[in-house]
C-alpha cells in the first residue's frame, strides 16, 4: 500500500527518523489492549506538529492510505488496532501542556499529553481535570477525546466530553479546523467539538484540546461498605441517588473481584463479603461530613454488615487503587480477559447484576463484575482462553445476551469503553438500522474516502467478534 514514491514523500515530511516500516515496528502496533485483534500497519509514523499532521493526511488522502490516530493503545475496543492496514500515527513529538489559563479556568494541550501528568500539573496549581479513567497513569489525552473516556468520578463530574471545550482538528483532506474557544458559552453553528469527542478517529484527528477546569475540591473521604447480598450493594445505589447524594465515586465490585484484587494488591480486602461498595465523597468539608454520614446511614438500611470510613489519606489511596487494579489483577486468571461495560440507568444497576449472574451460570462462565455502579457503569470480565474455541462461543452468547438485557432495561452497549471493533457487531442493538444510516451518512460527508480509521464503529457482519491477524 505504501509503495517506495509514497515513502519518500512521506520521509520528506517527518523525516527518516520518525517513520518506521520495519517489521518490527509494524508488529510493535498491530494491536491494542484489546484480546484477539491484530493486524499489521503499513507503516508507523510520528509527526512533530500539526502540519505534518495535515501533509501526511493529504498524502493519505491522496492514494487512499487508511488513517488510525494511537494514543497509548489502552483501549478495550480494538480502535486503534489497524484492521485494514495503512498509517498508525504515533503523537510522542505532540505532548507538550501548551498552556493552564487560571484565569480562565482551561487546560490547553497536545494529543500525546499523558492524563496523569495533566491531572498533577493543574492539581499544583489548585485546580482540578476530573476524567480519571483507569488507564489514567499511560493513556493520553488525545486517546481519551477519541474515546470519550470515563473513569471512578464519572457519576459526579462526567466523562472527558464533559471537559473538552475546543479542538484542533486535521480532517481527511488535510485541511486544518478550530472547534469551540475558551468560552462558558458558544452556539455558533453544529457543535464539532462534541461530535468529534467520541468518534474514535474515525472523522479526523485531534491535534490540540483546550479543556474545562475546576477548582480542586477541599476535602474527600473514602468509605467501604460490606454486603452478604450482591444484590442489597446494587440496591443501595439506587437508593444514595434516590436520597439526591451524588457521590465522586461509587463503585461496585462482586466477590469474585474482590478476591482477585485482594490477591493482588494485598491491602487487607474483606474477601468473605458477597459484594462492597467503594464510596467517595469530596467538596466543602462539612458537606462532605454530611454526605458521608447519609450514605453510611443508607448503607446500613440496605443490610450493609460493615460499613468503614478511610481513617487517613494512605488508606483511601490504598481502596481506589486497589479498584483501578482491578483489570490486571483478572489478567492473572487465565490468558485471556474480557472486560466489557455494559450500562443501565442507575436504577436498573440490581437488576443488571442479576441478569450478568444468571447468564455466567447459563454458559458456565466465570464472570466477575465491578464498575461505576453511580452512573450505572457495570463492567462484566471474563477470563478465559482464546485457544479454547468452544468456551470462546460461550463467552460470545454470554456477551450477546448482556447487552440485549442492558438495552432491555433502557442501557446502551458500552459507557466509556467505544464501539471499535469490539461492540461494532452489536451497535445496531442500540441505534436501530436508521441510526446506523444516519451515522454513515457524516462520515461519508467527512471522510469520502473512508480512509479515517476505517473498520471501526460500522459492522461489515454478523454480530460476531473476530480474530482479525494471529
């Protein structure tokens, strides 16, 4: 696809040093975190700015070359794995924190700007980045506007749309636009900004993000809450919003993650309860102490056996890194894991978990179950073996029939991880085949060529995943 005349062009643009299209190289990314994808680029690229940006994709453009923008490639969806060959764009040279405007309260940055370094460098300056997803310390802000990511403070600050106010964007014919400003409010046309927030890569490439800020809140405290009954955790939720609390965070893990993440972080998690409950609370400290004292109340109403409040700072570091551990503590399980997140209105949150145990006890699967239970966020993981291709099926229908329930309870197929490869064969559950149409019809609109990401979000057939390269 990129013969030795387009090489050239594009070493003339990056230089020699910033494109690599040895084996090596192109294996290095030919997949994500995503289990089971994998297909070789045809080349790798690194570009020092936005107008080589803008060249490269012009040269794409030109003979039809796909496009796949990288972040840190921790996504759970495959989107940056390169399905159909061509250019994966690394943003390494792009990840400089432009500007903190305290007087306007915004963040501007590159793609390749790390979330962590972001969250600390306006922390430093009391101010506060909320979307904290649980890749946070490697995935970068130009793969979380890709994704519209999420994170533990989704339920009371919102996901990373909520924060992104204006972009820079190369489109697929190499021109360059500016979304958005430094504004409380702008109307002024289609909102570009939101909709490139989310599409994956698919409708250009993001080059520069100015992002909303918050004063940092006062205080926090965390609390852990013990069930006997899962289903009296999930029931609890519901009941915290109902009371109008909207804690920071407030997560659900099930007891077969708890003995996974204990095994693994050994921090001293009660093992033996059936389901806890993750709870944080920050803001002006006599709210907080209100808040807390309500919530801790309601827990005991809802049959909590045990309900602990963090006495110091290291502990309640210890319990939200404990939950952010609790992919990799699954991935010790067996080769393969599985996290999907399928999502429900909050008071829906105890009927999901009831399905999700129901359908691991008709395929005969080990699922576990955690997430941001606040906002509804549940995160049913399988580990497994790819190698085995009959419990492979089984997972596969297990998937299937969680995400029928989830729509059937007024919930959609995925909350923050994207659609991608992974929940592409599923998309039409939720949009309908209008949806799917109307959807095609702005890429087709942006992007003529498909050469943006292409193989993402749109299912090419039945509603199976698929091994795309060994």
């Amino acid at each position: 696809m990129i013969n030795e005349q387009i090489k050239e062009r594009i070493i003339s643009i990056v230089g020699t040093e910033n494109f690599d299209d040895s084996k090596v190289g192109r294996l290095t990314y030919s997949y994500d975190a995503t289990p089971n994808f994998q297909a070789l680029p045809d080349g790798v690229v690194s570009p020092r700015n936005t107008e080589e940006v803008a060249e490269l994709v012009k040269v794409c453009n030109e003979h039809h070359i796909p496009v796949v923008p990288r972040g840190a490639g921790s996504n759970l969806c495959g989107g940056t794995c390169p399905t159909e060959g061509g250019l994966v764009f690394l943003f390494k040279h792009m990840n400089e924190i432009l500007e903190i405007d305290e007087e306007n309260l915004t963040a501007t940055v590159q793609p390749g700007v790390i979330t962590l370094d972001l969250i600390n460098a306006v922390e430093a300056k009391g101010l506060f980045f909320p979307p904290d997803p649980g890749s946070m310390k490697t995935s970068t802000i130009g793969g979380n506007i890709n994704e519209n990511s999420g994170g533990l403070r989704g339920l009371k600050y919102g996901v990373t749309r909520d924060y992104v106010i204006a972009l820079e964007i190369v489109l697929a014919n190499g021109s360059i636009i500016k979304t958005g400003g430094k504004l409380a409010k702008d109307v002024a046309g289609y909102d570009f900004t939101r909709l490139y927030v989310g599409s994956e890569g698919t409708l250009g490439i993001v080059t520069e993000a100015t992002l909303k800020l918050v004063p940092i809140p006062e205080t926090k405290k965390t609390m852990l809450a013990l069930y006997e009954d899962l289903e009296a955790a999930a029931t609890t939720v519901s009941k915290i919003i109902a009371n109008k609390i909207i804690p920071a965070t407030l997560e659900f893990l099930d007891q077969a993650t708890l003995k996974v993440v204990e095994d693994y972080a050994k921090i001293g998690l009660p093992t033996d309860a059936k389901a806890v409950l993750l709870i944080e609370q920050d803001g002006a400290p006599e709210v907080v102490e209100r808040d807390i004292k309500k919530i801790a109340d309601l827990c005991t109403e809802e049959n909590a056996v045990s309900v602990q409040i963090a006495k110091t700072k290291a502990e309640a570091e210890a319990l939200t890194t404990a939950r952010r551990a609790a992919l990799s503590a699954l991935a010790r399980l067996k080769p393969t894991t599985i996290l999907e997140d399928a999502t429900v209105p909050r008071s829906q949150v105890a009927n999901m978990v009831k399905a999700i145990n129901e359908i691991a006890e008709k395929y005969q699967l080990n699922i576990c179950t955690f997430g941001h239970a606040g906002d509804g966020n549940l995160h049913p993981t399988v580990p497994t073996d790819a190698r085995n291709k009959e419990e492979m099926e089984r997972v596969e229908k297990a998937f299937e029939e969680i995400f029928e329930k989830a729509i059937e309870l007024g919930g959609t197929i995925t909350g923050e991880h994207g659609v991608g490869i992974m929940k592409a064969p599923y998309l039409e559950l939720k949009l309908g085949q209008e949806g799917i149409a109307a959807m095609k019809a702005v890429k087709t609109a942006l992007d003529p060529n498909n050469i943006m990401n292409p193989g993402k979000i749109f299912a090419k057939d039945s509603r199976k995943r698929v091994v795309i390269g060994q």
